[in-house]
C-alpha cells in the first residue's frame, strides 16, 4: 500500500513538469520572430512504482507523478536538407539572373544611343559620302559617326571587363564568409557534442548552426549530414569543408582580368589539396558568369568588331580618296577593346573605284554593309538575340525555383515554426494543470494536518 505520504510527491513532480511547459511556451513565444528559431515542445511521462519481481511485493497499481523527459526541438531533418538544396538552386538561379540583367544594361538595346542604332547611322553617313562625293562636310560626319561606333564597341568591352572584376571582388568577400561560418560550425559542433554528452539541452545552439549551415548552402550549395553524436558535417560538391570541429579552408584563384581568363580560369579550389570545388550558389553563379557567361559576349562581340573592320578595311583600302591615296584602312584593331578609325583627314576617305574621278562606287559597296546578310549588323544582332533569350530563360528558371524554395520554407515554417495562437493554448494548459497540481498539494497538506494534529484527540 503506497504512503500517506506518496501523494506529496506526486503533486509536486506535477508541479515541476507544469512549469517546465509554461517556461518552454514562454521561450517559444519569445523567439516568434527569432530568425531561424525552432519551436520547442515538452515531452511528459507518467512515472511508474518499482515494479521489481519478488515474491512478497506488493503495488497499489498507481504511479508516482510525472517526468519531463526531454525537450523536443520540432524540427523535420528531411525538410531541412530539402530546404538547403531548394535554397542553393535558387541562390544560384537569381544570381545569374542578375547577372544576365546587369549584362542587357550594358548593351541597353534596343535603343536610340545603342550599338545596333550606331551602327545604322554609320551606314547611313556612308550613304551621305556616296550621294556627295565631292563635298567635305559628309566625309568629316562619317569619320566622327565611325569613331562613335569604335567607343561604342570599346566602351561595350569595358563594361563588360568591370562587371567580371566587380564578380572578382565579390567572390573574394563569398570565400571569407565561406571560411569564417565554416569555422563557426565547427565552433558549434565542440560545443553542441560536449553539452549533449553532458545531458544539456542544445536546441538554441543547434538553431544557430542550422541558420549558417542554410547560408553556406546558399553560398556554395552546400549539404549537410548529422552525425549520432549530435555533430553536423557539411559538404561542397561532396567533399567536406566541415567534418566535426576539423574546417578545410577554400580560396579563389585564377586569372585578374577578363582578358586572361582564357590562360588561367577563375575558380575555387581547395587550400590543403589545391584541386577545384565544384561549388553551386551564389558562388557557383559568380564563377559561371566569369568563366562563360561574360567572357562568351566578350568573344561574340569582338567577333563583330573584326567583323567591322574586315569588311569595312577591305573595301576601303581597294579604294581612292579625293587627295588620290589608295591602299589606306578605315580602320585598326582586331577587338571590341582595340578598334579604332585609323582616317582623321576627311580627304584621306576612300570614295571613287578609279584615281581622279568622282564615281561613289567604294562609299557605297561600303554603305551595303549594313544591309549584307553577313555583316557586322546582322552578327550583332544575332549576339543580342542569344543574349535576350538566355536572360529571358534565365529569369523563368528563377521565378519558378522562387516558387518552389518558397513552398518548401512554408512546410518548415509549418513544422518548425512559432505559431502564436497555439502556444497561448498551450499557456492556459499548463497553467491549469499547475493550478491544479498546486490544489492536490494543498489537499493533501489538509489530510495530513488532520491526521497529525487532530487524530486521537477523542476523551482528553
């Protein structure tokens, strides 16, 4: 038969157990909008007599209270490895769309001022030559509507050349930040095993090693592995930058100009082994566009550059000027970088077929350019259409990975998230059953004061 005495414990474990579940309503209320912060939930068992085999034993059956067995941190590992991975896809796709973006801006076309418009007055300054051979005034429009051109494209080729510094200088921001939260995992990783082997409670800790390992999967696309310890490995492209309280440390390397890009590509490698890491992200992104994207245009648009001078030169140099030079290119250069008009002196423009005469023959093959089917113009065109429709692409793929990354952050925020509403049911719950618990207490304080103090005070 249990004590008197029994019911006193029971009632106070209850009193522990409620207040340990108004503290942890409290501290999930507190962190509602606590970037990152899992919300935490009591787990109570009821706890049982001995129940030890002997032969004389006896048990009334009834337990001896309630125990907080843990507190459970209300976080679904599967959503949260399919978060990093949704995270790193979307990082990667809205930043090349950036890039594509910034890169449409250089070109700013279609437009009055763009290449593509200059171009056509060129042609048209070429037209004005050939209807008026004899005269000066259209020869000194053409050169300086040519020598627009030539900026045009130069200028075209500078832009592009500090968009690809301008992505050199963020990844060398990308690879501190790499190294220092790496570090800080494994910072949490030390302390995290040692508390949990020392039966603490780590969900706060774990929050915060949680929010860098969602930032390094954003930066490099990285993933992550839990271990039994309670530790937390991280992998880029299935090599481990995190392994424990052990960090592998990364770096950029490679070329420090667009233009010697093709000799030593960019890329992140790994300090200790020297071999590439094959990252995703915003990195993996920034390194695409240094490697590919930009240098790609920056070829398709000295293409056309050479393509201008060739055909232009070829023409011209076969040509007579008023002064009767002949044998003179209108241009230099081979690059969007490097092209220039070569003719300052009006009368050193190539017009006639023939010495001394005033046929407009060589001005105008040269106007026909512009309409020539493999022509700079058409070439540029075509540079800039491929350019819309991977930009335009690009833009979709991330709108709709956005759409994805955000369904699947609602199903963590459903399953790991503060819901205001239930932790004040959960308030009133507790703070009932303390009620509660407190009133047996007092009960049983009253029986006993009967049976101690009043008992066998009958004929006195």
């Amino acid at each position: 038969m249990g004590s008197s005495f029994g019911g006193i414990n029971t009632a106070l474990t209850s009193l522990y157990a409620q207040r340990r579940g108004l503290d942890v309503a409290g501290q999930n209320i507190a962190n509602a909008n606590t970037e990152g912060y899992t919300r935490q939930r009591v787990n109570m068992n009821s706890q049982v007599g001995s129940l030890s085999a002997a032969m004389y034993a006896r048990t009334d059956g009834l337990g001896t209270g309630v125990a907080v067995t843990a507190v459970q941190r209300l976080r679904d590992e599967y959503l949260e490895n399919r978060g990093r991975s949704e995270h790193a896809a979307s990082s990667y796709l809205s930043s090349q769309s950036t890039a594509y973006v910034a890169i449409e801006d250089t070109f700013a076309e279609p437009g009055d001022t763009a290449l593509a418009a200059q171009l056509r007055d060129m042609w048209g300054s070429w037209n004005d030559v050939a209807n008026n051979p004899q005269l000066a005034a259209p020869r000194s429009a053409l050169i300086q509507q040519s020598s627009t051109v030539a900026d045009q494209l130069n200028g075209a080729h500078e832009a592009l050349a500090r968009q690809w510094k301008q992505n050199e200088t963020q990844m060398s921001a990308y690879v501190d930040e790499i190294n220092t939260t790496a570090r800080s995992v494994a910072q949490l990783n030390d302390s995290i095993v040692k508390a949990s082997a020392s039966g603490l409670t780590v969900n706060e800790l774990q929050d915060q090693r949680d929010v860098l390992a969602m930032r390094l999967a954003e930066l490099t696309g990285a993933t992550a592995a839990k271990r039994e310890n309670g530790g937390l490995d991280v992998f880029i492209g299935g090599q481990t930058l995190v392994s424990g309280t052990l960090v592998r440390d990364v770096e950029f390397v490679g070329a420090s100009r667009l233009e010697d890009q093709g000799v030593d590509p960019v890329r992140l490698q790994w300090v200790d082994i020297k071999q590439p890491a094959q990252a995703g992200g915003r990195v993996g992104s920034a390194i695409d566009t240094m490697t590919t994207i930009i240098p790609n245009l920056s070829d398709d648009l000295d293409s056309v550059a050479k393509n201008l001078v060739d055909s232009v030169n070829a023409k011209h140099a076969n040509g007579f000027s008023a002064d009767g030079s002949t044998g003179l290119n209108f241009f230099s250069g081979t690059t969007a970088g490097t092209i220039k008009v070569l003719i300052k002196d009006p009368d050193k423009v190539a017009v006639s077929a023939t010495a001394g005469t005033r046929d407009n023959s060589v001005a105008d093959a040269i106007a026909d350019i512009g309409d020539s089917a493999t022509g700079p113009d058409r070439e540029y065109q075509g540079m800039i259409g491929r350019l819309g429709v991977a930009s335009q692409g690009s833009a979709r793929r991330a709108e709709i990975q956005a759409v994805v990354t955000e369904q699947v952050d609602a199903a963590r925020e459903g399953e790991a998230g503060v819901n205001l509403d239930e932790e004040m049911t959960n308030l009133l719950t507790y703070q009932r059953g303390y009620e509660a618990a407190s009133r047996v207490l007092t009960t049983i304080d009253s029986m006993l004061d009967q049976l101690i103090n009043r008992t066998g005070l009958v004929g006195r």
